[in-house]
C-alpha cells in the first residue's frame, strides 16, 4: 500500500482534528502518500481530493470541527453515486481510506468496500458515544463536559429562583450523554431512549421533592427519549403541578463544538495510529475501538447492527442519588 486518503463525515465532533492529524503523520511516518478528501462523500464524488503533508495538520489538534469539513450525501446512498466516488479515488491511485463519522458514514463504507474492495477502517466520531465496538467515541468527552458546564450555571439559577429546569441534550437514540450529566450535574432525574419513563413517575418524583421542601430541580432529558423532548415534557408538568415553575434549556449544537479535552486527544490520536497501521496490516471493512485501554477492530456489520447496552449501574447512581 503507498497511498492513502482520510475523510470526515456525518456530525461533526471535537476530536476529528486531531484524529485527522494522527492519519497523516502516521501515514507520513510509514512513508504513504495521504489525501484528504473534503466535505465526505460528497467530495469524494466531486473529486475534492488533495496531498495532506505533516505540516498540513500542524497547530489543528486543539481545534474544535474538522478541516476537512463534513456534509451528508444522499447520491452516494446509490450505486451511481459510488460508482462516481470509485472513479474519482482510482484517478489518484488510493488503496485505502481512513473514514471518521458515525452510523451512517460506516454503513455507507461498508457498502463501498463490499461493491468495490477499496479497504476502509473507520474511526468512530460522534458525540452520542452509541457505537458498539469501543468505550468511547471522539467527541464524546468533550461533549458531556460542555453540557455538564451549563448544567451547573442553570443548577445556579434554578436554585435562586426554586425553579424545575427540563435540560435537553443530545441524544436521539442514546443517552449516553444524558447519564453522566445527570450524575455529574446533581439531577433528580434523567429520561432517555434506553429506558420507559412515564409522566407519572416524573410527576410523582416532583411530588416527592416538594414534600421534602426541595425547591428546585434538574431533570436532564435525551432528545429522543419516548416521551418527548424538554418542551414537550415541562408542558406535561405544568398542566400536571401548576404550582412549579417549569422551565427548559436545550443546549443543542454548542455540544459538538469547542476545543477538545484531553480525554477526547488522545483517544483521537490512539484511534488516528491505529487505523492507518490497521490498513498497512491488511485490515479492512472494520472500525477501530479502544476497549479497556486497548486497541480493537471490530467488523462495520456489527458495529452498525449491534446494540450499545447502557450502564445499569450508572441508572441506579441517579435513582440512589437524587433522593
């Protein structure tokens, strides 16, 4: 193998940067050709392809988003739109490709490699740290630390104010995010798409608190929790206890922003190594993880099929916890 090429896709989340880095100085330092491709799959149709060198990624591993950028493509969905990107990759002679994302990105790798048999390893980056096959994802530190920072600003005034605050993180299917900043952040509760939680039980743990003259409290929401978002939810409660002053903060998109932790360098770095040396073995349709510590690959057909367990012990630190 003599070339290779790295690309972003999906969500962007703090990390890719320095992950985008470690591709290139290892390729560099294995003495392979690197390219970069912009703004996904989308630019792997356009033929937005270009040499990376080391000092291409000089100063970005502090730096929040991703240099190559990131765009959804619906055209590569089809075998047309493949066909188009497989052209583009062969004018350049690349043998192998570093994808960064999340589901989606992998689902559609493993697609390309299946059709056309250009070896792909993915580095699992997305907030929502839902993928099975490591313990972490890049981004996903960094994002629970920014949400747990304004958690305790809204605890603050939730506080002076003897206020229910619904707080609404990311998380449309997981709620990975929403767990530890519910423990972190001191919540009386967390709803998330893992777990049934009725208005009853939300209502009843209010009732609760109040009994104990607990005048304010924090209920952290995933977005996709079955009940609805925090809008939908704080509009339950006040129709159920008009005597609270039910009010919601959705943190949004400054979850996928900003420069990432240390936690969030090294894991990207880790995985960035480990996915160019995992192409020089002979590696291929597989994602990176780190398990324990150590490196892992696992195939894109489990990490996309499988199921990431939440931690019930983490469910039962917010239950004992809140009391």
């Amino acid at each position: 193998m003599k070339k290779i090429a790295v690309f972003t896709s999906g969500g962007d989340a703090p990390g890719m940067n320095a992950c985008i880095r470690a591709v290139v100085r290892t390729a560099v330092y294995h003495k392979l050709e690197v390219y970069g491709i912009g703004r996904g799959y989308n630019g792997m149709i356009q033929g937005e392809i270009y040499r990376l060198f080391s000092h291409s990624v000089s100063n970005i591993i502090q730096k929040g988003g991703t240099i190559l950028k990131s765009a959804r493509c619906l055209e590569f969905q089809t075998p047309e739109g493949r066909k188009r990107a497989f052209e583009q990759i062969s004018k350049f002679g690349i043998e192998g490709i570093v994808a960064i994302g999340g589901n989606g990105t992998f689902t559609g790798a493993k697609v390309f490699y299946e059709e056309y048999g250009i070896p792909i390893i993915g580095a699992p980056g997305t907030i929502d740290n839902d993928l099975f096959g490591t313990d972490y994802t890049i981004g996903y530190d960094t994002a629970v630390n920014t949400a747990l920072d304004a958690i305790d600003k809204i605890r603050d005034t939730a506080d002076s104010h003897e206020r229910v605050f619904f707080v609404e993180v990311m998380g449309r299917d997981s709620g990975y995010i929403a767990l530890p900043c519910a423990i972190g952040g001191g919540a009386e509760m967390v709803m998330i798409p893992e777990t049934i939680t009725s208005m009853s039980e939300v209502i009843e743990t209010l009732q609760q608190g109040w009994r104990r003259s607990k005048t304010s409290f924090i209920i952290i929401v995933a977005e996709g929790d079955d009940e609805g978002g925090a809008t939908e939810i704080a509009a339950k409660v006040k129709e159920a206890l008009p005597q609270m002053d039910a009010k919601v903060t959705i943190i949004g998109h400054v979850q996928r922003g900003g420069r990432p932790t240390a936690a969030d360098r090294l894991l990207s770095s880790q995985m960035g190594v480990a996915a160019v040396e995992g192409l020089i073995e002979g590696r291929a349709n597989e994602m990176v993880g780190v398990i324990n510590g150590e490196v892992v690959y696992t195939p894109f057909h489990d990490t996309i099929t499988k199921k990431k367990p939440i931690s019930e012990s983490f469910l039962k630190l917010v239950e004992v916890l809140s009391v």
